[in-house]
C-alpha cells in the first residue's frame, strides 16, 4: 500500500509545477524551513500550522501557482494520512490497552524480579525496548518514570544508572522501529519495504541501545550524581495525578507475562514472518506468500495484536465490554495532533517534490558525490537540532531524499528509511519537549540535562548513523 501510494505521487508530479532553477529552490527550500522552525521555535505555533504555511511560503518562492501549491500540499496530506493514519491510531489503542490493564506493569515487575546488581540497568533497557514497542515515547516516559525512581530509591541506585537505559530504550524504539509514527512516515514516503525496515531497524537498535543505554549510563552516572526527587515519589500514598502512581495499583488483578509479551510482539511476528517469506519465496501468485502478504501487512498485524488484546490483557484485568470503547475513545484522543502533524509533513513533502526540490537534492548528491544515506541523515540532524522535533525532521527529511530510492534496491531503501530515523534523534535541547520532559521527571537543571539526556540522543543518532553506513557496505 505504501508503496504503491508512492508511485502514485510520482506518477502526478514528472513535470514539476515550477520551471525554477536551482538557486531559486534553494532559496525556497531554506525560507520555508525557516518559516517552520520561527513559527515553531519563537512564536510556539502548533507543528500543524507551522509545517502548512511553510509548505505555502515555499511553493510561492519557488514560483509554483498557489492553487497549485494548496493542490499538492492537500494532496500529501490525504495520502500520508491514508497510509499510515489507521496504523497510528491501531498502535495507539494497543498502548492504551497495554497500560490501563496493567500489562505494561506485570512486564515491568516480571523483569525486575528476575534482576538485580549490576544487571539493573540492562533489565531497565530491556522493558524499556518490549514497553517502547507499542507506545510513543511520551507515554513511555511517564509509565516507566515511576519505575526508574523506585527502583533507583528502593535499591540505592544511581538514578542515572536506572534512568538512561530506560531512556535509551524508548529513544530507539521511537526513531527506529515501526510501528512508530516517524520511521512509518518515513517508509511510506520512500517507498521501501515495512518488513525489511523492521528487521534492519531491531539489527540496528540492539548495539545502538546497549552503548547508549547500559555502556553510557556509566559515566552519566558519574557525570550528574543526583538523588531521587522526592516531589516525584508516593511512597506514602499520594494523589492520582502523581506521576509516580501505576495504572494497575487500583486493579484487583493484571494480565500475565507470557500473554501481555505474547500481544507485544505479534505484530513484530506478523511484519517479519511476511519479510522472510517475501524473500525465500518470492512469487507474487503463490499461495503462502499471499496469505502472509495479508496477515503480515501493518494494518492486519496491529488490528490483530489489538483484538487480542482483548483476551489476553483486558479480560485477565477484569474489564468487562462496556469499558472497551471508552478506553478506545481515551486512547485516540492524544493521537489527534500527532496525525495532523504527520499529515501536513506529509503534504510539506508533496510540496518538496511537486516543486522540483527531490530532483534538486538528486542532482546537488550526485555532483558533490555526497553518499546518499549520509546526506539524509545530515539533512535530518539540520531539521531536528532547528526544530527539536524527531517527527518533524524525519517528515521533512523524507520528502527531501525521497527521489534517491529510486534506483536503491530494498535493503538501502529501508537503509534509507533508518538513517533518517538516526539523524532525526540528534542531540535534543531546550527547543525539544523531551529535554524538559526529562528534566522536570528527573529534577535535573538544564547543564544535567545536556550532559546526561542530550549526550545519550546524539549517542544514538550516531551510533545508528554509523551502523547504517556499515551495512550499507555489506548488504
């Protein structure tokens, strides 16, 4: 379907609807970013508007009509929310589940049990990876916050010890692995294979989130030596609303582990089993190979890991049918923005292309002989250290290098996919949401926050960065 839609963009947009030469879109390019970061960074304008009057500031500069600029920034608003619109909210629903049934606990408490000592901080990065999987890195965040202070408070731990692995392994998973919003964006605007993405996104994030996580939490811990919060703590029963208090705390039971696991992974399963069969069989009319083209593809994969979840995390839980909707309802309700934002990156990187820039970026990469992989990781780094949006640069950046996997076979077209994913997490700041996220949860000042938070996102964008680079030689 992805891919599919791409071709349909690029069968619309052979002729761009400017004739305007390369200084022009340049210039058109730099003011509409420009544009998106003022309007994001200084005047605090929603991402959504922010990245819809960019992409209109930049078509009227490349001297393309406007109808014919709203024409296409509508158009890849459509096409992008149609293609990876029902897979976020699936993914979103399937979070929700797995918190407010106190899944994502049992997997937590399961975990922890089994360590202790030195093998803490890789118990923490290995529930922070499985919890990381279905949630957005927000929600992430506040589930495990609780955890890391207990465990850092109760076991007289480093509280960056607990923390950056926790952190390491939610960043990862958020940049990295579908089905996240930003590596779905950027396949889908690419048009490479979800599957093989997938498995390179997992081949990559394992070294990537233990050097980060585990290796590099180390000398955090000897960077930033700061006790736990005890504003953030409810040792002594506090209120509701405390971060620190668990969804499962006011359940009577909780799902198991082997079953809440099971949920996680089945649409991880369901996406690579239809990869690998894709590659040994690899004939469109056989029977198996389209059975598994079926149940393996993104929407069947996660409307069955939600259906699912229906048995195995919300029943054990005691949640009868008449509360199925309403959690639904609260579950999509936080995605609201998250899918006007990835629409109207996806209508700025229909205005990118329609206006002529993808074939500006092709050119300009092949006479510089820039490689293109590392050309979209540095124009993702750009975009993210301007706007402090992962999502944003990823969405960006997509719509920019989109004309280089042309001619790329599957593997570096889902290369392609992950060294943007890489470049989208480089070092967050104070223009990042995440920076005061972690700050505040943490009670770190702003110089902590660089040296600990920020240092580990570059870590991984460049670690992942240099992976990409280095199977891209192999593979």
């Amino acid at each position: 379907m992805t891919r599919l839609s791409v071709e349909m963009l690029a069968a619309d947009t052979v002729e761009p609807i400017t004739s305007a030469g390369h200084a022009q879109l340049g210039i058109a390019v730099l003011a509409g970013i420009a544009v998106i970061v003022l309007l994001i960074t200084k005047f605090k304008l929603h991402a959504f508007l922010s990245l819809t009057l960019g992409s209109l500031v930049l078509g009227a500069l490349a001297g393309a009509p406007l109808d014919k600029v709203i024409a296409s920034f509508t158009t890849g608003l459509g096409t992008t929310v149609a293609g990876v619109g029902v897979l976020i909210a699936l993914g979103a629903i399937l979070g929700k589940m797995l918190a407010d049934s106190g899944g994502a606990d049992q997997i937590v408490d399961t975990i922890l049990a089994k360590a202790s000592g030195r093998s803490m901080p890789w118990a923490m990065v290995l529930i922070a990876s499985v919890i990381g999987l279905p949630l957005f890195f927000e929600v992430g965040v506040v589930l495990l916050i609780p955890v890391v202070l207990m465990v850092a408070k109760r076991g007289n731990y480093s509280l960056m010890r607990i923390g950056i692995p926790a952190l390491a392994g939610l960043s990862v998973m958020h940049g990295l692995v579908p089905p996240h919003p930003g590596p779905l964006v950027a396949i889908d605007a690419i048009g490479a294979n979800l599957g093989v993405t997938l498995a390179l996104g997992v081949l990559i994030a394992i070294p990537t989130v233990i050097i980060a996580g585990p290796v590099f939490s180390r000398y955090a811990a000897r960077w930033v030596d700061v006790p736990v919060p005890d504003r953030m703590l409810n040792s002594t029963g506090g209120s509701p609303q405390t971060p620190t208090q668990r969804a499962s705390e006011d359940l009577e039971k909780r799902p198991g582990f082997g079953a809440t696991l099971a949920t996680i992974l089945l649409p991880v399963v369901l996406m690579l089993s239809k990869a690998l069969v894709d590659i040994v069989i690899d004939d469109p009319e056989n029977t198996v190979q389209r059975v598994f083209d079926v149940i393996g593809s993104p929407l069947i994969a996660l409307l069955a890991a939600v259906l699912m979840g229906i048995f195995t995390l919300l029943r054990p839980a005691g949640f009868g049918k008449e509360r199925l909707t309403p959690l639904v309802e609260k579950g999509l309700a936080p995605i609201a923005g998250i899918l006007l934002i990835v629409g109207a990156g996806g209508g700025f990187k229909a205005t990118l292309i329609d206006t002529g820039v993808g074939q500006m970026v092709l050119d300009i990469s092949e006479d510089w002989s820039i490689p293109a992989l590392l050309l979209a990781w540095l124009i993702a780094v750009a975009i993210r250290l301007a706007t402090g949006s992962a999502t944003v640069a990823t969405i960006s950046a997509a719509g920019l290098v989109a004309p280089l996997a042309a001619d790329m076979s599957t593997t570096h077209a889902a290369l392609l996919v992950l060294a943007i994913g890489a470049g989208s997490l480089f070092f967050s700041h104070v223009n990042d949401a995440g920076f005061w996220l972690v700050k505040e949860y943490f009670g770190l000042s702003v110089g902590q926050t660089v040296k600990t938070w920020s240092v580990m996102e570059t870590i991984i964008s460049v670690v992942a960065g240099a992976l990409v680079l280095l199977l891209s030689l192999v593979i």
